[in-house]
C-alpha cells in the first residue's frame, strides 16, 4: 500500500486531529515526507470531486465532509440510520454478543438495569434478534446476534470477537473500583 494511501486511512478512523508527528512515528518515514504527503492530499481533494476536504486544525491534520455536502449531510442526519448508538445499547449489545441465546432478564440482571428500550433499538436497527424460547415457565424470549452485527465488526462469526477477559479488569482492581461505592459495614 502507498503511503498516501496509509495516511488516508488513518485519518479516515482518528477521532482526533493527527500531527505530522504521530503519522511520521507510524510509518517510520521523515516528518518532511508527511508534510509533502499531506500537502498532496490536501490539494488532491480540493481540486477534485471529492465529498471530503482535508484540514489541518487544533496542532494537526483532519478529514471533514465538503461544505458544499453540508445541506445533504443536514438531511442524513436526521435519518434514523445515522444516529449513534447510546451506552446503554452498546452495552447491551455487548451482553447478548458474548452470552447469546441471552433473555431480556438475564441481561438486565448483568448490566443492574432495564435493558428494553435498549433492545428494541437494537432490534430495529437489526444487530439482535429473537433466537428462541427458554424453557421453563414464562418462556421468555432469547435473544441473539444477527448477520449484520456480524457485518459491522468485520467478524466471521460470533466465535471470532475478542475474548472477553482481556476487557476485564483484575478482580484486586475491581475490589478496589468498586469499596467506594459499598456501604460500611
């Protein structure tokens, strides 16, 4: 892949600015050569069609849509597919990832909280889905991963996400997180 081509990318998912610095150190290549490889790119999208321009703000560099898209933008923002998911959705949706067929009681018994405003968005947005029936009386619904959860992490399957024990902190740390908040005995 040619350098400009890496440098694009690594714009494309910074949540900040990126200084020539912090490029250069990636790729192990000369500030100067940043600096000309960014220069390039700047002017490449401004003189073309592109729906981006390249910025350098706040002590670095920053892809932003064209101004000339913001009226489209405005428009798209405003669709349902654009919204973020919240914390709680995206927590929620972590549960029934790694603990699937999940029911909606177990997963709010895991995150000590209501969690169905949470999985009806989740459900719209088709990233869980219902999988079955737990036994028992009650029957409650389980619910699962869908293929395009699957699609959105890039992922194979459900047996290809991270383990969940390198997210997890030691159990000394988590004692010591969470004294604070216990009431005295």
């Amino acid at each position: 892949m040619e350098t400009p081509a890496i440098i694009e990318a690594m714009l494309f998912v910074a949540e900040e600015p990126l200084t020539v610095g912090e490029i250069a150190e990636v790729l192990e290549i000369p500030r100067t050569r940043v600096e000309d490889e960014l220069a390039g790119l700047a002017a490449r999208y401004q003189t073309g069609s592109a729906g981006i321009v390249l910025r350098q703000v706040a002590g670095g560099w920053r892809l932003y849509s064209h101004p000339d898209a913001h009226p489209y933008l405005e428009r798209f923002a405003a669709t349902e597919k654009a919204t973020r998911l919240s914390n709680a959705a995206l927590e929620t949706l972590a549960v029934v990832a790694y603990r699937q067929p999940v029911s909606r009681g177990q997963i709010a018994e895991i995150r000590g909280v209501d969690s169905e405003q949470a999985l009806r968005t989740l459900e719209k947005r088709g990233l869980v889905t219902e999988v079955g029936k737990a036994g028992g009386s009650g029957a409650a619904l389980l619910y699962g991963t869908t293929d395009l959860f699957l699609e959105k992490l890039g992922v194979g399957g459900v047996e290809d996400l991270p383990p969940i024990a390198d997210h997890v902190p030691p159990a000394d740390v988590v004692e010591t997180l969470e004294r604070p908040f216990r009431p005295e005995a």
